[in-house]
C-alpha cells in the first residue's frame, strides 16, 4: 500500500487512527498495539500477500534469537548466527542473480537466473533486526515482548523504506502511556509534515520522474547539455522522493504520538562530502558508523586502517543499495572522495596550527569558500547519481562524458513536454503565453528554478516544524496542497527506494 493512494489516505490511515485510539481510550492498551500490528500486516500483504510470510518468519526469527542472547550464554556464537543468518537472507533475494550472472560471464556457464522478487523493504527491517541483536548482545536492552518487538519491527509508517530506527527511540515511546491519548496538537503537525511530504513526492518528484526515465531511456540520443538537465532532474527527483517519503512517515508517526527520527537535513547544501553523509540518509549513516565502521576499529588504529575502513563500508553501502556494478563504483566513488576529504581537513589543520593562524568567522572569504565548496559538492552529486541511475556501466560512462566534455547544446523538447502539466499549461494557454519565443520550455525551467530554490534557499522541515503554530494563511495552503495533491493521484507511482 503506499501512501499516495486513495485506499491509504481515505481508508486505511482513518481506520488505523480511530482503532487505535478508541482501544488506548478504553484502557486497551495492549489491544492497542495488536491492532497497530495487525494493521502494519495488512500494510505490508497488500503489496504481495507472500511478502508477509517473509516479515512474518524473519520477526520470529529474531526474537527467538533474542531470548537466546538473554540467556548471557554463548553469547558471541549466538549474535554470530543471528547477524549471518540475516545477512543470508538477504543476500538470497537480493543478490543470487547478480552471482549467477557474475559467474556466468567469468565461467561462460549458463545458469539460469532464479527470478526472485525482491521482498519490499527486506534491506531495511533486515538492517534493523541486525541492529537489535547487536544491541542485546552487548547488554544494552532487556526482554522485550513479542508485541513489542513486533511493532518495532513492522510499524507501518516506516517499515518499506525507513527510516533505519533503533530500539531506544523507538520501544519506549510504545511503552509511554502518555502517548496513548490522542493530542490534537501533533494531529495537526503530522498532518502537516505529512501533506508537504506528499506534495515533495507527488507534484516535484513525480513530475521529474517522467522526464528522468525517457531521458535515461534515451540517454544515447541526448547531447551534452540535455544528459547534464537529465542528471540534475534524477538528482532533485531522488531528493524529493525519498526525503518525501520520509516527511510523510514521520508525519503519520506524528498523529500517533510517535516521534520517528529524521533522516534529511538539506543534504545539497553540503559543502563536502562528508557533511552530505551527515545529512543525507541519516539514520542509514549512523547504522554503518556503529555496527560496522566502530567494530572494523573506526579512527582508533591509525590513518591507513582508518582510510580502509571508510572505503569498506561504502564499498558495502553501495553493494546494499542494489546488487550490481554501478552500486558498487558508486559506492567505491564516494568512499574515496570521502577518504581525500579527511585528508584534505587534517592537512588543513595542520597548516593552520603550525602556522597559528585562524580563519576570520562570517568573513566574505568564509562564504565564498562555502558556496565554491557546495556547488563542486554538488556537481559531484549529479555525477555520481548517473552511477547510481544507469542500467549498465558502459551507459554511466557514456552519460558522464557528454555531461563532462558538454558536447552540444540544444533544448530538447520531448525533455520539456514532461513539465507542461495541465493546471499551468492552460494558464498559459489563457494568458496566451505560448505564443511567446520558447514557451513550451517555461514550465520545465519554472519547476526546475522552484525546486532549486526550495532545495537551496528555505530551510528545512525539521528545522521549521517546532516553531510553526496553526494560523489561517498556513492552513489554507496545506488545505490546497492537499487538494491539489488529492486530484493529482490518478498518477500513483511508488517510491525510487523500495528498489532499495
């Protein structure tokens, strides 16, 4: 079920708030939370009832392993089997076929690929369950009822894809009795994250989506300028999709008094590399920083190991995001721009303390370093999403050369017919502003300039929602975005990171 649906905003979000509510009203309190899960179920089997089977074994799975930890005995060997074993499945369905057809071609065997479908949102709750074994292992939680754990697992707000929460912002919250009331304050909070969540995904991101698949489609035919237009839009179209998905799952987390972690904070505006890790996909960065970069040794065993331990885990975050060869040189691309910018800063501290020199705050120099820093950062972002995008490596190579070397300059007109969007074409059409030179490019560069800017110039949702009180004007225009976003709708599309 996704939640730009009609089935999800009108039938099942209402259903699962007054049930919920009106069993917590009553003193139900573990009713409650059955029936959160049972709906987190239905949520997930809707998509395929077999995936359901999947999440059902894996969540018994774990807690099975959980208890065993409990136990304090063969502790290592235990979490060893519990971690493996999860890894196991998820390499079953996510990259068998990517062995197989790795072996094929180096063996000129011909085995047969196997067709698994990939279980929505298995590289996400998978990750989660490791995290909650790695924890009770080290003793840092107690027994946890089969009913908690199962909602933690399987909450529906964040259960396909993220964010990665963990067990000690999540469990207590499900335990505080405080939060079984309803609170019409964080109603309309959430429904207000929830509504600019949904307008990221379904007016921007969508309508970028259009364009970015014939641009990809038809990469061989696109000359230098319209390759670089069709990069910048997957790269704003990945944002908005994501980071919309995520709004929209913290603003449903929200109606039900649950505060789920924020995973984006203006991930462009970085000015290196390592600042847009620490922004982008957050909870996703903090799961690789404990459980794999902090046990490989982190920063303590000196700057070699330190530099090889940052390239294995991209090395390992890009083969997560997707079994094949574009992932992985993504994944190896931004490890090592990640290990030159440690560099880079260490040798600049240096510098700066043998020299005692230090750097004026706020200076002209200061903001001009910044804005250099984030544009190149970005620039590189749009290069390496074609990585990211591309089918096939030899595409990204191809795509990339005619961004780099900007062979020819020419509108595309297909390119563009993809922003003429009904509500502002006949306003122009009206207006008769298609009579004017270019017209058929106005709506393209308009939402492009618009999503720019909202990327660029505004802050935040995160960083605007604890200051915003209910006022006319800002609910007269969420009632119209949700309107405008209501009748936009006959246009579902699923979100880029349940390929994830």
């Amino acid at each position: 079920m996704l939640f730009n649906s009609y089935i999800f905003i009108f039938i099942f979000l209402p259903a699962a708030l007054l049930g919920y509510f009106t069993l917590n009203h009553f003193r139900f309190y573990r009713a409650g939370k059955l029936f959160l899960v049972g709906m987190s179920f239905w949520f997930y089997a809707y998509f395929r009832l077999s995936y359901l089977w999947i999440l059902l074994c894996s969540i018994a799975l774990n807690y099975i392993f959980h208890l065993l930890l409990l136990r304090r005995q063969h502790t290592r060997l235990i979490a060893f089997c519990g971690i493996l074993t999860n890894a196991a499945v998820l390499f079953y369905f996510k990259y068998t076929d990517f062995l197989l057809e790795n072996i094929n071609l180096l063996l000129h065997t011909r085995i047969s690929p196997t067709g698994i479908l990939l279980p929505l949102g298995i590289s996400f709750f998978t990750f989660q369950q490791i995290a909650f074994l790695a924890d009770t292992a080290k003793g840092s939680l107690g027994r946890q009822s089969l009913t908690d754990y199962a909602l933690f697992v399987s909450f529906f707000p964040q259960l396909i894809a993220g964010p990665i929460v963990s067990h000690e912002e999540m469990l207590p919250q499900f335990q505080d009795l405080s939060k079984k009331r309803f609170s019409c304050e964080n109603f309309y909070h959430g429904l207000r994250i929830f509504i600019l969540g949904l307008s990221k995904k379904v007016l921007l991101a969508d309508t970028f989506g259009q364009a970015v698949y014939w641009g990809f489609q038809n990469y061989a035919s696109l000359d230098g300028f319209n390759t670089f237009l069709t990069a910048l839009f997957y790269t704003l179209q990945l944002y908005l999709d994501f980071s919309g998905y995520c709004d929209m799952a913290r603003g449903i987390g929200k109606l039900f008094n649950i505060e789920i972690p924020v995973n984006f904070l203006s991930p462009y505006k970085s000015a290196n590399i390592t600042e847009f890790w620490s922004r982008w996909h957050m909870t996703l960065t903090r799961f690789f920083t404990r459980y794999l970069y902090i046990p490989l040794g982190g920063n303590r065993k000196g700057l070699p190991r330190t530099c090889v331990n940052i390239l294995l885990v991209f090395c390992v975050s890009g083969l997560w995001h997707g079994a094949g060869w574009t992932f992985l040189l993504w994944g190896i691309l931004h490890g090592v721009l990640s290990v030159l910018t440690r560099l880079w800063h260490m040798l600049k501290e240096r510098l700066k303390t043998s020299s005692g020199k230090k750097g004026a705050e706020n200076s002209p120099v200061r903001f001009l370093t910044r804005a250099c820093g984030v544009l190149l950062t970005f620039f590189f972002l749009i290069c390496s999403w074609v990585l990211f995008r591309a089918d096939t490596v030899s595409q990204a190579v191809y795509m990339l050369r005619g961004i780099l070397t900007m062979r020819g300059f020419h509108l595309n007109a297909k390119l563009a017919s993809f922003f003429q969007l009904p509500e502002f074409w006949y306003i122009i059409k009206i207006l008769h502003i298609d009579t004017l030179p270019y017209a058929a490019y106005y709506c393209m560069a308009g939402i492009l300039g618009f999503s720019l800017i909202l990327v660029f110039g505004f802050r935040n949702l995160y960083e605007t929602e604890k200051n915003t009180r209910a006022g006319f004007f800002r609910t007269a225009y969420m009632i119209i975005l949700a309107v405008w976003c209501t009748l936009s709708l006959s246009g579902v599309s699923t979100f880029l990171y349940f390929n994830f």
